[in-house]
C-alpha cells in the first residue's frame, strides 16, 4: 500500500480499549464495515482526526450494546480508514479501495471540498452514502447519496458578520484570507458577500497554498490596506495560527476570526497564546461544558492530539447512520438513506439536530446544527454567544 494511504482499521471496542471484545463478538452475527476519508497528516490533520473520533466512539458505543440490530441479526461496526491528505487524487484512490476491497458502502469524510467533488462521480454511481463537511456549493449538484453533516458559511456568515457588527463598532474595514481551492474560493465568495451587505469595507481578499508556511509577502500586501479585521475563514488552524503569529510580529494589532473550522488548540499551538488573544470562531460545542469533556476523554482513547469540536459532528453523523440502519432494518443503501432523510430531529451531545436545504440546495441533506460562538482568552475558547440559523 502506497505510504500516502495511512490505513487504520481498528474494531471498535476492542480488548485494547478495555472492552470485553469475547463478549461482544459473541453476540454478533456480522461486521459491517465503515468508511473514514480525511486529512489525517498534515495542516487539516486536526479535522481528518475528529472525523476518525467520532466514528471510533460512535462505533464503541454500539459494539459495547452487542453491535447493531439490524433486521434481526447483530452486527459489529468495524471503522476503516485512509488519509487523502487534502488532496484529490488521494481521495479517489481511498474511496475505490474502500468501496472495492474493503467493501465499504458508508463513508464519513471526507471534509476537502476538492476531495468530494473528485470521489462524488464513483459514489453517486456505486450508491455509497457520503457524509461530509465539503462546503463547496457543487456538493449537492446531481447528488443523492451525499449527507452534509454541518452548517456550511452560507448558512452562519449573515449571524456571525452580523455579530462583528454590533459587538466590534470599530471594525470597518475587512481583509479576507483564504486556501486557494474550491473549499476556500467558495466560502470567501460567501464571506465577501456577506460582509459586503452589512456595511463592511473589504479592503483585500486574497488566497494562500495549503502548505505554504511563509506569510510575509501576503501579509505585507494585506497589511498596506490598513484593515481593522482580518477575517481567516476556512484556512486549517494550524496554519491560521502562523498567519496570526507573523502578521503580529509585523504588527498588526487588530482582530482575527475565524468562521470556519475553529480549532482553539491547534491556533494557539502554531500562533502562541499571546497572539491569539481575542481571536472569535465558532465551534461546534462548548469546551466548558460536560458535553466536551466527556468526548474527550473518550477520544483521547483512540488519538493522543487535543480534540476539536468537528469530533461532535461526526460521532452525530455516525449516531445518525446507526440509527438509520436500525430502523430500516436492512443494510440497503437506498432504503438507509431514505430512513435516514426522515430521523430528523435528532437529539444530538448538544442540541437539536435537523435536515434542511432543499429551498438553498436542491435537496434537504444539510444538517442543522448548534453553533458556539467563541473567543480565544488565556490560551482557551470561552464560549461568547450562539449563532441563530433560523
């Protein structure tokens, strides 16, 4: 196997992880394979790892009960999973041993918009559910089979620039930062937009390689602008925090957000707590809360890096599947994903949950879920607000 392709299939609940794995397998009748595809190395590692998470703890849980009852019979999930990272033809190579060795027909992941639309032609004709966090807006072009698993820019930039706007009267004038592919040329379009409509100047928009690490030259261009508010949109957090880092050592003294995969961890990592001080995302959950610990600890089962709050989205998502195949009572793709179209709402760790998007997209597969705005204070996230989507 290509090194490019970190392969990690582990049964969930395991002798390892202190389970009485005897037990369970003999309870169970079957194993049903699911799929995990994301950026498990690299800048985007922290949301490929939540992805993987997530399924992991969603996958104990059952394997701790007996393992699904689907029509019947009991059936373990076993998670396997590969590393696109963050790019395309990774991606494709993933799905189709997925989908071909493994004979996987539910995958998790991946979240690069550039990853999607390269695999969604080999799942739409192989009828494979995809549950993904792409925030492209060609996700839901001629799709059926893909389920998005969070609310995307379209949905939350009107509250969050809304937000800027009565919480940071000074701020007047924006810059834009963005990865230069279809994930970041999508949601800056959006960002721009709007910011635009709520009086905001955009005083640059500008686009950055994903594994570029040197900022200078941008930054000095962006900074000739004067901007008030530098806003980081959907660049890994890793990454943001070296943005944030060298654009104050060029001294730049205003304010960050970032809204779109806010990781507390990772910014203050790379940019060091004193330059990250008052930096605004959203996340998923809030840290503080029991909800967060408990996933962690859970988590840190499975991987030895910090949480992220997209480890939320995707044991949901996964919670979701398992519910779905239950009800149906079939491992039938079709029928699975009909059941699932009506499981909404869905109680899920922090709230509500509920399929939307046909007015937006075409068809209701965007989930609907809380959103915690969030401010980087002392080298932590401390919940400031939530953002209403209605």
């Amino acid at each position: 196997m290509p090194a490019i392709l970190s392969r990690r299939a582990v049964l969930a609940g395991s002798a390892a992880m202190g389970v009485a794995a005897h037990v369970t397998k003999a309870l169970a009748q079957e194993t049903l394979k699911v799929g995990v595809l994301g950026t498990l190395t690299g800048p985007g590692a922290p949301w490929g790892l939540s992805i993987d998470g997530g399924a992991h703890v969603a996958a104990q849980d059952v394997n701790d009960r007996g393992g699904l009852l689907i029509g019947g019979r009991r059936t373990l999930v076993e998670i396997v999973a590969y590393d696109d990272q963050y790019k395309a033809a990774n991606a494709v190579t993933a799905v189709n041993r997925l989908i071909g060795s493994d004979g996987v027909r539910y995958i998790l992941g991946p979240i690069a918009s550039s990853s999607v639309l390269a695999i969604k032609p080999i799942t739409e004709q192989e009828k494979v559910l995809l549950f993904s966090s792409s925030w492209s807006n060609q996700t839901f072009t001629d799709s059926k089979y893909i389920f998005r698993v969070g609310p995307t820019t379209q949905e939350f930039a009107p509250s969050t620039v809304n937000w800027i706007k009565q919480n940071r009267p000074t701020v007047k004038r924006v810059a834009l930062v963005s990865a230069n592919d279809e994930t970041g040329w999508n949601s800056q379009r959006i960002q721009r937009d709007a910011y635009v409509r709520a009086g905001f100047e955009i005083v640059a928009a500008e686009h950055f390689e994903r594994q570029q690490t040197d900022f200078g030259p941008l930054l000095t261009k962006i900074l000739a602008t004067n901007p008030a508010s530098i806003e980081l949109d959907t660049t890994p957090p890793a990454t943001s925090g070296l943005i944030i880092r060298q654009a104050r050592e060029e001294g730049f003294a205003g304010q960050f957000t970032k809204f779109g995969g806010f990781d507390v961890a990772e910014i203050v990592r790379t940019g060091g707590a004193a330059n990250v001080e008052g930096v605004v995302g959203i996340l998923q959950a809030d840290p503080a809360s029991p909800e967060w610990a408990r996933l962690k600890a859970r988590y840190a089962r499975f991987h030895s890096n910090e949480m992220g709050d997209y480890t939320f989205l995707f044991y949901d998502a996964a919670r979701l599947l398992f519910a779905a195949l239950e009800k149906a009572g079939t491992t039938d793709v079709d029928t699975v994903a009909a059941t699932l179209e009506q499981l909404t709402p869905f109680a899920g760790t922090v709230g509500e949950l509920h399929w939307g998007g046909r007015e937006a997209y075409g068809i209701a597969h965007q989930l609907y879920t809380p959103l915690f705005l969030t401010e980087i204070r002392g080298g932590a996230g401390h919940v400031i607000g939530k953002v209403d989507l209605s």
